[in-house]
C-alpha cells in the first residue's frame, strides 16, 4: 500500500472505522456492513445520519480522511467502498 493510503487507512482505523485490507482492490476497502457500535457506512442511507457527508450514506469523517489524502472511494457493494487514487 503507497504512504498516503496507508495514512488514511490508519487514520481511519484510529476512529474506530471499519477498515479491511483486501488483496484484490487497489488500496483497502471500508465496510459498509460492520455497523454495529457506529453507522460508518449506509449504502441504502436507513438511518439517515450522513446527510451533510460528501459521499451520501458515509460518515463525513471518513469523506474528510480520504479526500485530505488524495483518494477517493465508490461503492463497490451495498456491503463496502473500496478506496482508490483519485
């Protein structure tokens, strides 16, 4: 993984969000699945937290990780974003 996602990715774990190394997606994905403490990720937005998120159904605090590092991340399933260069 190159340094500034790594950077993200340990960012992201230091909040507690659900973040997997995965070898078969560019950098790691986050899961849209393990919601159970915190919603971090809601792809069918049920919950309806995530309104001023720049990515609707993510919580804004990963939006803000993952932009202030270069990167970018789409839904890959209802289950998980995978996290890209941008």
């Amino acid at each position: 993984m190159k340094r500034h996602a790594r950077k993200a990715f340990t960012a992201l774990k230091k909040l507690g969000a659900p973040v997997l190394e995965r070898s078969d997606v560019e950098y790691f994905v986050i899961s849209g699945e393990d919601n159970y403490k915190e919603v971090w990720a809601d792809y069918y937005e049920e919950f309806g937290i995530h309104a001023d998120s720049n990515t609707p159904g993510v919580d804004p605090r990963i939006c803000d990780i993952i932009e202030a590092n270069g990167l970018f991340m789409e839904w890959e399933t209802p289950g998980g974003l995978v996290v890209f260069d941008a």
